[in-house]
C-alpha cells in the first residue's frame, strides 16, 4: 500500500456566506500522532477534499551482464543498494529488480538456457543464455552471453508494482554496457514517460558514451549520494526531510540488501578510495581521497545482516582493507570475535601483499577468513616498480610464511597476476605463475582492462590493435585488449593452464 506523507483534509469554501467555522487537518504519518495539527480557518467549508502528498515510488535496476564469461564471485550491485539505503531513509518507496536474480522460480523452468550453479561460500555461476555477438566483438570465436534472468522475467516483474515515478539504473564494467542498454530499451517500452537515470562505473568512465548509447535520461557520474537527492527532488517534486537528511549523512551508508530477492552473502565496504595511484586503476577516478568508516559501526552492520537474514558469508569490496590495520580491520576482527559472531570472511578485490603481518594474518585466521586473495601484480622487479611499487622484495613469501603460520591452507590463498600489461610478454607472467605456485599459492590471472582516465590509458591507446577510445567493448578483459605479437588469446590460454597445472 502506498502510504502518503503528509495528509491533508480541507474543507473547501463552498458556502461563502455561511457562518459555520471551518478547520483544516494535518498530519505527518511518519511522526504519527503527535503531529495532528488542528488549523481553524476563516472561511466557512463544506465539501472534504483529500490532499495526498504521494511519495514517488523509485525503482532500482541492476541490469544484465551481457560478456563471454563472468562469475559470480560475490558480485552484487553493492553501489545502488547504498542508494536504496540513503532513498528508503529520506521516504521514498523502493523496489528492486535485480537481472542477475538466480533464486526466481521460472528459471528452472526455462529452455535454451544454461542454469546457475552454486559453489562454496554462496559463489558460483549466474544462469545465462547465448545471444549474438555484437558487431565489433564478432571476430572473436567465443560464445557470447547474456548472463541472468530472461527479458519475459523482467518485463513481468516491471509490471508487478506500481508504476515508478523515477528509474535508477547501476552500471559496473564499462564493457558491459549493452545489458544496461537493453534493460533501460525495455523499461522505456514498458514506462515511455518515466525518467530513467544511470549512474554506476561505466556512467563514470564512459560518461559521454553513456549519454549517446545508453537510453537514459540522465546520466549521473559518480559517487551517487552527491547528488541523487536533488536530482530526484527536481524529478519528482518530492522534498526531503531535512530532520530524516541530517540523522543520515554518513560517507558510506549502509546498503539496502533487504530489497534483493534473496540473500546468500553480503558484501561490503569499511572504506571508500585508495590512497595509492596505481597507473591501470580507476579507483581515484570513482572516488577521490580515502574514507573509513568506523569498525565498530560496520560490525553492528555485519551482526544486523546476519540476525536478521542467518548470512554467514562476507565479502569485503574495499580498496585497502588492510591499510594502517591496527587502528582498522584489527579492531573490527576483534570486535567480530568479542559479539562471537559466526562469519565466513573473502576478499575478492585483494589485499595489499605488504600489509600481511604475521599479527593481521593471525587476526584475518581468527576471525573467520575463509579465502584470502593477494595482489601480486608481478614478480618482475622493474615493472613492479613502474607499478608503483607497493610489492617490495621479499614481501610475498613474507606474506605467505604468515599467512600458512596463522593456519591458512595453501587453496584458501589465491593471488592475483596482471596479465596483458602494454609491453607485458606471456614469459613474465609465466615466470610469476610459477613463482606463486612455489609458494603454494594458487595464481589467478587478472587480465588488463583498459580504463578511460587512468595514467596507463594513453600508452594502453597506443599499444592496443582495437579502438579502445571510441569502443568500450575491447576494454573486456576476455580478448586481452593489449596484446601484441607475441602474446595473444594463445599464449593467454597456455598461462591459464599453467594456473591449473
Ligand atoms: C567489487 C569489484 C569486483 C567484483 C564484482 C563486482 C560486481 N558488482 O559485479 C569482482 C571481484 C567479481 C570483480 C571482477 C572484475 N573486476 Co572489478 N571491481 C570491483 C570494485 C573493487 C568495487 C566495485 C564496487 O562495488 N564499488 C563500491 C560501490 C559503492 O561503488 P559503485 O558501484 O561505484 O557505486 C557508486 C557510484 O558508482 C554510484 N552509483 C552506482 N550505481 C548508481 C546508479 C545511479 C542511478 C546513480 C545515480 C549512481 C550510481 O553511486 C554509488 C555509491 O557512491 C571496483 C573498483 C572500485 N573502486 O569501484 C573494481 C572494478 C569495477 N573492476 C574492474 C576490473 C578490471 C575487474 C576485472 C576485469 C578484473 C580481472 N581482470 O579479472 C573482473 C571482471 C571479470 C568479469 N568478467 O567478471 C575495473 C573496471 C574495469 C572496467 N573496464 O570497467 C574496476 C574499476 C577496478 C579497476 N581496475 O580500476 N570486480
Ligand atoms: S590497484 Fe589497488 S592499490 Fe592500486 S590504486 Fe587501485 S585499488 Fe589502490
């Protein structure tokens, strides 16, 4: 049911010669009776009008992935969910439809498609469906998908609410921005007159492609919380609370998960930016400085999610999690453990190898770490050093003798390697394959994407045989956007079986 916010009855002047005194009543439904407010006013009334101020209804969409190959490796679209948060606390109603749903019913049922899969620790396989390649991705071999629910499930779920006053749309890898155009095609046959707004990381990096191929309305790059609530004020009319806007105004809100479908995990964010500049990076571009939040605030956060929800599963997006760790994720595992909270910990962004003390990896064991993934980059010294140089010598077996002596089990460490770097060749990324697996470590390759605006951009630019610049789709990793003579897909594919040898 659609509550109102203000409700209002007034009498109207029908009579105007009539001595009966007149009042008009007011309500704020949300401070519930104590705001009833009696008004007497001068002209006598007769007939009752209803003056509803209706509260706009958003809806959030988390479009499809449209790729050769994505897992879901506790990907949720945790940047609109934070906007669900800040939204609901300003009174707006929400809904959600989510393409990358796995949990509705009528997947099961459909054919053609290939069903998600479920691994450990709520990761696993998205449901996808085969689709043409588009133009400029046609000269590659691989099957192409779109990866989540079918457009007859999104159009039926579209219809089940009321009809959005304003529609949010998130975006993620600037490759995949032909699932955000399809689903904003379909919301505008199903809601032509309603104004669709796209945020999110391709809306940021790729703002002027966005603007021409996209379909929305609006696109709004950026930390969405800047300037959401006046977009949507100037949309919809609505105006926001100011006593709700000022209990409310954190750096980093608390998501609206709740709005998802259903809950396997969590992820989550104890802080925004990076304080390092690494060339290939666009975090500085999606979030300049570096914020935390306090630990304590983000365990009240975890213990809410999992009372309420059972989740066990936690995935950390931070940037530099274990940055300046005493004062931070310390005191946040030791917080975890004092609530004895049951918590499966992952880090699917990677920690700084550096930063892996014998004390934190002991406090990551404790605390319920189940997997640990490392950025390596590489072993190659100078390019390590062009990198920015965070890895020093010797810092990795470091890392790895603490993190086996606090009792990780070599296959709960993986390690991530850049792989198709400009003027990388496949010998040093083998080299640093081998050098992981020594360690007992298992190498994950993290195939270079070119990102818009980072310091690599230009000489990515130059060494690449695709047109990165007007093309977002060769910034996908998959077709190794850089690649050169000597290093192509095959030399990409013999690497990747030298992870699993
Ligand atoms: C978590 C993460 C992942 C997760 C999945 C995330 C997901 N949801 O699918 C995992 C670990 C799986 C992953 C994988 C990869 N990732 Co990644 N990932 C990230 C990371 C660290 C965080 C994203 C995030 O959720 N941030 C937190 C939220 C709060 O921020 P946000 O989404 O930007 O939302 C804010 C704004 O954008 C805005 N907003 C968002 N939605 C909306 C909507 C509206 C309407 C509005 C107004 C505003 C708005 O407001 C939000 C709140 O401030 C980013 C780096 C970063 N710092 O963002 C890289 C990043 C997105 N990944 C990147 C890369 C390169 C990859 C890989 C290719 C790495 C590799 N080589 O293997 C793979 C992709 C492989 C594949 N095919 O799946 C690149 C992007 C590349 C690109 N071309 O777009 C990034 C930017 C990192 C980098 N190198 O710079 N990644
Ligand atoms: S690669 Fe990692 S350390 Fe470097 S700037 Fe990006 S998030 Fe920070």
């Amino acid at each position: 049911m659609l509550l109102p916010k203000i409700f209002t009855i007034t009498l109207d002047p029908v009579f105007q010669s009539s001595n009966i005194p007149a009042f008009l009543l007011q309500a704020d439904i949300r401070r519930g009776l104590k705001s009833l407010r009696l008004i007497k006013v001068r002209k006598p009334l007769l007939k009752v009008n209803y003056l509803m101020e209706k509260t706009p209804n958003i809806l959030l969409i988390n479009p499809w992935v449209h790729d050769f190959a994505v897992h879901d490796l506790w990907a949720k679209p945790l940047g609109l969910l934070m906007l669900g948060g800040l939204l609901r606390a300003h009174g707006y109603q929400l809904r959600l439809v989510d393409c990358l749903d796995i949990h509705d019913p009528r997947l099961k049922e459909v054919t053609g498609m290939k069903r998600a899969t479920r691994r450990g620790y709520g990761t696993g396989k998205f449901y996808r469906t085969e689709i043409p390649k588009p133009g400029p991705l046609e000269q590659f071999e691989r099957p192409y998908y779109r990866f989540g629910i079918t457009p007859e499930i999104f159009r039926d779920l579209l219809g089940r609410g009321p009809e959005p006053d304003v529609v949010l749309v998130t975006s993620t890898m600037t490759y995949w921005y032909p699932g955000v155009q399809k689903s904003i095609r379909l919301l505008k046959d199903q809601f032509p007159d309603v104004p669709v707004v796209l945020g999110g990381i391709y809306a940021t990096l790729c703002q002027e492609h966005a603007a021409s191929n996209s379909g929305a309305d609006h696109i709004l790059p950026g930390p969405g919380e800047n300037l959401i609530l006046q977009l949507l004020e100037k949309l919809t009319g609505h105006s926001f609370d100011k006593l709700l806007h000022s209990g409310e105004k954190k750096t980093i809100l608390r998501p609206a998960f709740d709005l998802l479908p259903q809950l396997d995990y969590i992820c989550t964010l104890t802080s925004r930016g990076c304080p390092f500049h690494c060339p290939y990076c666009a975090s500085d571009l999606l979030y300049s400085g570096f914020v935390r939040r306090d630990p304590i605030e983000v365990v009240d956060e975890l213990e809410h999610w999992h009372k309420k929800y059972s989740i066990v599963d936690v995935a950390f997006y931070d940037d530099a999690l274990l940055l300046d760790a005493n004062k931070h994720i310390l005191v946040l595992l030791k917080e975890v453990r004092t609530r004895k909270l049951p918590l499966q910990f992952h880090t699917p962004n990677g920690v700084h190898v550096g930063s892996l003390s014998e004390e934190v990896c002991e406090g990551l064991f404790l605390s319920g770490f189940r997997t640990v993934r490392l950025g390596l980059e590489t072993v190659d010294a100078e390019r390590q050093h062009q990198l920015g140089g965070k890895v020093k010598p010797g810092a990795f077996s470091a890392a790895m003798e603490s993190l086996t002596r606090a009792g990780f089990q070599p296959g709960q460490i993986g390690v991530y390697l850049l792989c198709g770097l400009p003027k990388q060749d496949s010998d040093e990324v083998a080299e640093s394959i081998r050098m992981v697996k020594d360690h007992g470590a298992r190498p994950y390759l993290a195939e270079y994407s070119p990102i818009p605006g980072t310091p690599l951009w230009s000489e990515a630019q130059r060494c690449s045989p695709f047109d990165l610049a007007n093309e977002p789709l060769f910034h996908n990793n998959s077709i190794l956007p850089c690649r050169s003579e000597g290093f192509g897909l095959e030399e990409l594919q013999e690497l990747k079986q030298l992870c699993k040898a």
